[in-house]
C-alpha cells in the first residue's frame, strides 16, 4: 500500500514524497483512514513507527477546508514536553508546506507577546503543553469552544507527569461535539479508564504488542559492582570499544547527574552537551540543534529527550542509569533504530539496580543479554537477591580528631536531674552556715529590698481635685455674673 490509497490529496501526496517517504507504516496505514472518517481513535504502537504522522497528515487533509478565527483555535494537539512539541510542529511545516495552515506553539520557556498575537490572528492547529494552555485561557486570550478536533500525544507520559489533572480540565472546556484521538508508545490501564470518559465510541488500533521494543535495536546489560565512578569508567571503556560514535544519547535519572556526566566527558575529550528540564528554552533548543546537526556528537539528557527526538542518525543509546519507570527504557531506546536503520543500547546496572533491571524484563517480556566488561567486577541476581532491596552503607570513617574533640568538649545542655542536685546542696550548705553562727558573712551580704512598683492615683470620673481657694459657683460664666441670680429670692 502506497500514501496514495489512504486518500490524501496530491499536494499532500507531494510534501511526503518530498520528505522521503514512500510506503506508510502499519500504524500509519490503519489509523490514518478512521480518522479520515471523524472516528475517534486509540493507537498504540511502539516508538519510532511514524505515530506523529498518524494524525498530522489526516489534519493537514482534514483542515485544509475552513477559516480560523481570532483566539479560537479549529484543533488542539497536547505535548507532555516542549521537545515533542517542536517536533510535531516540524511534522506540521514538512507535510503542510503546500497548504495555507497557520499553527502555534505554546510552551513554557517562550514569550507570552508572541503566542498572544499569534492567537490573535487565528489558528488551525494549536499545539500546546497543559501548563502554558491553562495560563493563557486563564488570562482570556484564547477560547476552546470552535476546537472540533483534539489530539493527545504520549497519553502515558501525561499520567506519569501529573498532566492528567490538567488534562481534565481543558477537555471539559472544550465542545462535546468533537473528535478525540489517543497515540501513545503504551497504553497503560489508567490511560484507558480515561478514554472512557474522553473518547467516544473509538476505533482501537494495536500494531504491536505493549511495550515491545524495536527489533531493529540490539540490546545489552553491563552489570558494575561499584559507583558512579567505576559507571563512568565503565562507559567510557564501553564507548572506546564502539569506536567512533557518530551520535549517541546518553540517558540519567536525575538532573544533577546529567550535569556531573557531561563534565566529565568533556573532561576527558568526549563532545557533550547536557539537556534537562532546568535549563531554558532557548539553550535547550540550541542544544537540540547543535546536535542535529553533527556539532555535538553525545547528547546527556533526563528523560525530558526520552520521547519527541526523531532523529534517525542516533547510533547508539546509553543508560547511565536503570529508568525509574519501566515503560521508560522502551522509550529510551527508541531514539535508535529508526526508518528502518539498526541500533545499539547498552545499559549500565549496578545491584543497586536489580530491582528497577528486574521490572524492566518484566515490562518488555523478553531478555536482554548480559555481557561482562573486562576490568570490573560483575554481580549475580543471586547477590543482590541476598540484599533483600537493601542498599548497602560503606562505613564512616571517623577520625581521631573527630573523637578526642567529642569526648573533651563540655556539653553545654544542663540536665534537670543536675539543677536539682545542685539546689539541695547549696540549701544545704547555708543551713549549715546559720547553724554555726556565721553572722559576719550574713552581714556582709546586701539585703534585697522589695521594689514597690509606682502607681498613678486613678482619677473617677466626675470627681475634682480639691481647690485651696473658695469656690465660686459663678466662676463658670468668666467675669459676667448673669442679672437672674443677683435676683432675691421671694419666700412666699
């Protein structure tokens, strides 16, 4: 089957052709013709097989009819990441450069003048992270009530970053009447207790099993008993026997290793670059293109890079640490083996990591091979089974120094128990001194005299201080005595 027999127009027919593709994918070939029709759609498919295609090339066909308005945007795209949101944006200006679409992009890290006026003058698709959504309807530039066509990409990630929420509360503002489509590499059970509510009568699509990886990837386990150190060491050496690395991702759990990872192969002459959620947009998006095209060779990232790179060059994949989130290593991978091109991804497991190394076989349903790195000690599932999920301390040094200053420095809390031992014994001690007549040290002490506190006279109310000179009633009226009481009085 061609593009041409899913019933796409020809200058349509033509940005693909251009891009390079000729034959579409099974996900591509099964969805695009249900939502052609305005069904609503479920697909699940593993990464890698084209499934931003799925919904933009039936859009860009969908939309080609009809005008946008101010501040109403005709469809809704929403992005976990502001790097998948990019990418569906590239996907967009690659299939629609012979249509007359506007787009936006809203995404945290940009202007809010820029996506104001770009709202301003209406859009066909807008596509949007959750967060920056919310805040611009918040602040009234936009309305969802003409959105007849919402998309919501990577489902799974969104529950795994607490969009869901936010997720529920964009989808009751837009329209009943409207077409719902659902892509994601996993579908996982929450996910589709969603879809109850968001979905009508949806046409499910399932190319593959659930989280299956791409069989165009070839995978290895290196177990390291050690650290963080020995784990360099040990990726450095993996990467030497790799030979040249035309472009590789190297995967961290936390943002601060991603910061130690990349130093550290710069240090040693490696060509890195770091990219995590801390940093700005601007030096992220820098860093993305640096490594696109060929000017950064390793790229040290979070799981922020783990979906929305479709970058088919990438060789190689490295998993500095076991994912937290199983679903998470098919993902990562994911970045290799692309169109069709073969892969490599190597994970690094200390014991540590049995548990998150054991979860992942189970996710996946199928085994990795392990292989031993010359120079490093390796584990069994034996030995970290014996740890009980314990982690192990290394023990604290403590030094002398450390230890003669504890045991010679006074403790400056005093104990209850010692104030009272002390009240009695110097009770005691005076006791004794009175009974053996020690009038001199008695006479010698200053006698404590009681401070009486000086208190103001209260004044009552209606009542006057008492005056030496006689009173006179008419000393009220000034130096005029009124004619009626200079009157006799007539006693009848």
């Amino acid at each position: 089957m061609s593009f041409s027999d899913l019933g796409l127009n020809p200058k349509l027919l033509q940005a693909v052709e251009d891009v390079g593709y000729t034959t579409p994918t099974p996900i591509q070939e099964q969805a695009i013709p249900y939502v052609l029709m305005g069904r609503d759609v479920m697909g699940c498919a593993q990464t890698g097989t084209g499934k931003t295609a799925s919904f933009t090339l039936p859009m860009i066909e969908m939309l080609s009819s009809g005008r946008a308005r101010a501040r109403m945007p005709r469809s809704l795209i929403l992005t976990p990441t502001r790097e998948l949101a990019h990418q569906i944006s590239e996907n967009f200006e690659n299939y629609g450069k012979y249509s007359k679409l506007s787009k936006a992009l809203l995404i945290g890290g940009s202007s809010f003048a820029e996506q104001t006026k770009l709202l301003e003058r209406g859009v066909d698709v807008l596509i949007a992270t959750p967060g920056r959504l919310l805040d611009l309807f918040e602040r009234g530039k936009i309305m969802l009530v003409d959105t007849k066509l919402l998309v919501i990409d990577e489902a799974d990630r969104m529950l795994d970053m607490g969009f869901i929420p936010d997720v529920e509360k964009i989808v009751s503002l837009l329209p009943p009447l409207r077409q719902t489509l659902f892509f994601s590499a996993t579908m996982a059970p929450e996910i589709r207790k969603l879809s109850d509510k968001f979905l009508s009568n949806p046409k499910e699509i399932s190319v593959t099993k659930q989280a299956s990886t791409a069989e165009t990837v070839e995978q290895t386990i290196i177990k390291i008993d050690g650290g963080p150190k020995e784990k360099r060491e040990a990726l450095r050496q993996i990467m030497a026997s790799e030979g040249e690395i035309q472009s590789a991702i190297l995967f961290c759990n936390r943002k601060k290793d991603v910061d130690i990872l990349n130093k550290s192969l710069n240090v040693h002459g490696f060509s890195a670059a770091a990219l995590h959620g801390d940093m700005v947009q601007s030096s992220r998006m820098e860093t993305l293109s640096d490594f696109k095209e060929g000017k950064v060779k390793l790229l040290v990232c979070s799981d922020v890079a783990a979906r929305g790179l479709d970058i088919p060059a990438v060789s190689h994949v490295f998993n500095f640490d076991v994912p937290v989130n199983p679903e998470d290593y098919v993902h990562r991978i994911g970045r290799t083996g692309r169109a069709g091109r073969e892969g490599k991804a190597f994970t690094i497991a200390t014991i540590e990591d049995y548990k998150g190394l054991r979860n992942v076989l189970t996710t996946i349903n199928s085994g990795i091979p392990v292989v031993s790195l010359e120079g490093f000690d390796s584990w069994t599932d034996e030995e970290a089974a014996s740890l009980k999920g314990r982690r192990r301390r290394r023990p604290t040094k403590v030094t002398a120094k450390s230890s003669d200053a504890k045991e010679t420095k006074p403790s400056r809390r005093r104990k209850k128990s010692d104030d009272v031992a002390e009240d009695v014994s110097s009770e005691a001690t005076a006791t004794t001194a009175v009974d053996s007549g020690a009038d001199e040290k008695r006479s010698a002490k200053k006698p404590v005299r009681a401070t009486r506190r000086k208190t103001r006279p209260t004044a009552v109310i209606g009542e006057r201080e008492p005056s030496s000179e006689p009173s006179n009633p008419t000393s009220s009226f000034g130096d005029h005595t009124p004619a009626f009481i200079l009157r006799e009085a007539k006693v009848a």
